[in-house]
C-alpha cells in the first residue's frame, strides 16, 4: 500500500526509537555510530528529517539482531519517505512497491541519485546510464522474462530517467567515468539493428555532450587486472559523513563494499585500468569499429 513521505518518516522514526530504547542506548550513542549531531538523530527519530540510506543501515547495524530482523521492513521506509525531487520514488513508486527490483537495486538507485561521481567497469553490456531505450527494452526482456509487459515498460521508463542525472546543471551533474569491455560493444542485444542505434547514440552522445563523462573502451587484446572479474562501480559522495561505497553486480544478487580499505582498492584498480585504456577519441573509434561490423 502506498504510503505518503511524511507518513513513512513518521513510521520509520517510531521505528528506530523503539529499537533504540530497546536496545538500551541513548541518542548519544546513534550520533556517535553516524558522526552527527544529536539533534539530527532526534528529528529523525521524530520523523523530520530526510532518512538517508547508510544512516538507516549504520544504525540497524548499533541496535542489534533485533533490528536486522526488520531491515526490509526499515528500508522499505526509507524509499517510501523519499519525496519528490528527492529520487525516483515518486514517479516509480508502482516499480518499488510493487517489488520489480530487488532491495539491493533500489538501494543502489538511491546511492546513484545521491552521489556525485561514479566509476564503473562494465564488461557486459552498455550501462545503463548510456542505454538507449530499444537496448534497454531488450537488456530488461533477458532479465525479466516473468514480469508483464507493463512491468517492464516501466523498467525502462526507470531506466531512461536514471540518465537525468548526467544532465543536472551546475555543480550537481554526475562526474561518470566508465570503461567498457570491447566484447559489450560486439555482443548484438535486442539484435543487429537494436545494437547498431545503441553504438551510433554512444558515439553521438560522446562526441557532442556528456563532456563530463570520462569514457574508455578496454580493447578485446587489454591484458589487465581490471578486466578480468565482473562488473563493480565505486560511488563517491560529497558529505564526510556518507562513507563511499563498492558496487558488485551478481547474476544473484549484488553486494556492497563499505570498508575504506576495499574502496580504495576498487578505486586504484579503475584509475590503473582507464590509463591502459585508448583515450576518448580512440575508444570512440573502437566503438565505432564495432559498429561497423554488424551485419547489415
């Protein structure tokens, strides 16, 4: 059932100070696990401020077995009380209520409307960020064959408006740096013709906006560290208090890495990997290769 953001923030700080008490800690003790003030954790709790994800969890994490066992039931909350023009909730509250997504793509939504650079190594296909909405109907026919039709219209309606994020004016348009993998661009998802749109949009896209995307192509003869696990992107924020995070895309499920320690080493591995990389303009040509030899 669809709840109001106010209501949901209500609910969601009754929520945390029940287990909070519960759990015999003071306000003092959840400032100090969020490194904020106590104020903040106070009009949280009294359902007035804006949850934000990491918050939610860190403090799930203090409160104990409890809490982890209504981690779904809190986090599902925490989308809920996301308003307009706060993330995509509100346009696509059929997707998330509805369960389309999983809880680890919707918190990864969240974080990506909320960060202020990503870098992501993309083995397996365009990203979404850069799809165009032929390719994305059929990236979301493969991965959700059981959903409706409509349900998977509104997929790539989500996936479209993702993109809005690399459009944002001013200082809060995304920094995105992103490495391809040659074989993504010579795999022809949704076909030859679907596949050829997608590399024309890329190259036009690249060629005439998106100035701030950094984009490589890692070449089919790359040998590299980088390029040989799975797809992973590095989110960075700009609040101290939002502790940078991995992303690690499984077939299965997807995982995040938050230790400062795995984050660096994630992002080390993507710097090394974009200077092996051909620059912008050879990786366009790659791309452009690539379309050249689909068949007509």
């Amino acid at each position: 059932m669809s709840r109001s953001p106010v209501v949901a923030r209500r609910r969601l700080g009754a929520a945390l100070r029940e287990l909070r008490t519960t759990a015999g800690l003071r306000l003092e003790d959840a400032a100090r696990t969020l490194d904020c003030s106590m104020s903040k954790v106070s009009r949280l709790e009294n359902g007035k401020g804006v949850p934000r994800h990491r918050d939610v969890r860190d403090l799930i994490e203090l409160f104990g077995a409890s809490a982890r066992e209504r981690e779904d039931e809190l986090m599902r909350l925490v989308i809920d009380s996301l308003s307009a023009g706060e993330g995509l909730v509100t346009d696509f509250r059929d997707v998330f209520e509805g369960a389309v997504v999983s809880n680890e793509v919707s918190r990864y939504l969240a974080l990506e409307q909320d960060a202020t650079a990503i870098s992501a190594f993309e083995p397996f296909l365009v990203p979404g960020l850069l799809q165009t909405a032929e390719f994305a109907e059929a990236v979301v026919g493969f991965f959700y064959p059981e959903r409706s039709r409509e349900e998977r219209r509104r997929l790539v309606d989500l996936r479209m408006q993702r993109q809005e994020v690399l459009r944002r004016p001013g200082k809060g348009r995304l920094r995105f740096a992103v490495v391809i993998a040659e074989q993504a661009l010579r795999r022809p998802i949704g076909g030859p013709a679907v596949m050829r749109k997608q590399l024309e949009h890329l190259v036009g896209q690249l060629r005439d906006g998106l100035s701030e995307v950094d984009f490589r192509v890692a070449p089919l003869d790359l040998v590299h560290a980088g390029v040989l696990g799975g797809p992973f992107a590095v989110l960075r924020f700009a609040e101290e208090q939002d502790q940078d995070v991995v992303y690690l895309e499984g077939r299965d499920g997807a995982t995040y890495l938050e230790a400062e320690e795995q984050v660096r080493r994630y992002a080390e591995t993507f710097a090394a990997l974009i200077e092996a990389c051909p620059d912008r303009a050879g990786s366009v040509a790659i791309v452009e290769r690539a379309a050249e030899l689909l068949p007509t």
